[in-house]
C-alpha cells in the first residue's frame, strides 16, 4: 500500500499522476493520499484548511480505482509523517506499505522530523518531478542512503532502509505554481 502524504494545496493533476504511475510501476494494492492537517515546514498562512484542501482532492480522484482520500493523520491526531508511519503500521501490520514522495521534497527530506527514522521503516518510492531530479538525486537523504538504493522493481521486496527514484513522463502541475497565479487564499 502507498502512503502519499502532502499538503494538496492546492491539489492538482500532478498528483494524480504521480499516485497513478505509484500503483502502477510499484503493483500497488492501493495509493492512499493523506491530506495532511498541517505541514511544520510551511507558512500556515498560506494553507487553505484541512476541509478545503480534501475536498479539492476528492474532487479531483473522483473515485479512481485504488485510490483513497484521506485525512487519517487528522483522525490519529499525528502532527509527523514518522509519528503517522509509526501508528499505521502498528495498526495494520500485516501491511507492507511504501512511502510516495515526488522529488520535489527529496531535496528537504532531513529536515523532516527524524527521517532517518522514516528510512528505516518503510520502502520510499520517489517520483521524478520537473526541475527537482538534479538537487533531489544530491540531496542529504540520496548521499547518506546511496547504498540503499535499489531497482524500482526490487523495492518492496527487500529490507529496509531501500528507496528507489522513478523517472516517470514529467507532469507540469505545480501547488507553488497555482498559488502564484490565483494568489495564496486560491480557494476563495
């Protein structure tokens, strides 16, 4: 199972496309996109709330097959992608879940709150994005687990620490990009 987790603010085809080229390079079960409550990282300023954000990412899965909205870190009460991993997996442990990130957070992966914890836990499949593949690939993350990368096809098969980076057809949707034509507050 696929565990996408972002801001989706605003949601757009791009990450549709990364969620469906995840079930499909990966054989996944199911991609769940985890609509987060907030992201430590970001301005809160510029977020749209919660509400608005899934049911702008509802509206645009629009009950695709295998893929789940959800706001479950809301639900856990989780304000960490580690703390949510760790929850899900004690939950569901008979689950092999995967972590799906597009390369643009590649390149901030350390700063997320003990990454290399997130490492250790599961398999991270990371799509390529453009203008990311080059800082993501140089990143903290891909210098320190180097070793740890493996084929696409060898990901959930193995132990982990294992990632893999996955060049996919290059979509053009962009959050920043959006925000920056119809303004922070875009879902008014």
């Amino acid at each position: 199972m696929g565990l996408y987790g972002g801001s989706f603010n605003p949601a757009h085809e791009g990450h549709l496309h990364v969620a469906t080229e995840a079930i499909k390079r990966l054989k996944l079960d199911a991609v769940w996109l985890m609509v987060s409550p907030g992201n430590p990282l970001k301005n809160v300023d510029e977020m749209a709330d919660l509400q608005h954000r899934r049911d702008r990412l509802l509206e645009l899965v629009d009950n695709k097959p295998k893929i789940t909205v959800t706001d479950v870190e809301n639900k856990l009460g989780t304000r960490y992608s580690v703390d949510t991993i760790k929850a899900l997996q004690a939950a569901m442990p008979e689950t092999r879940f995967v972590w799906v990130m597009g390369a643009d957070n590649l390149q901030d992966f350390h700063r997320w709150q003990n990454w290399r914890d997130i490492a250790e836990m599961l398999p991270i499949a990371i799509f390529d994005r453009p203008g990311y593949s080059v800082s993501g690939l140089n990143s903290k993350f891909a210098r320190q687990y180097g070793r740890n990368k493996v084929p696409c096809r060898q990901l959930l098969s193995g132990p982990t620490p294992a990632w893999t980076f996955v060049p996919i057809p290059r979509h053009p949707g962009s959050a920043t990009n959006i925000r920056r034509l119809k303004g922070n507050e875009w879902w008014r």
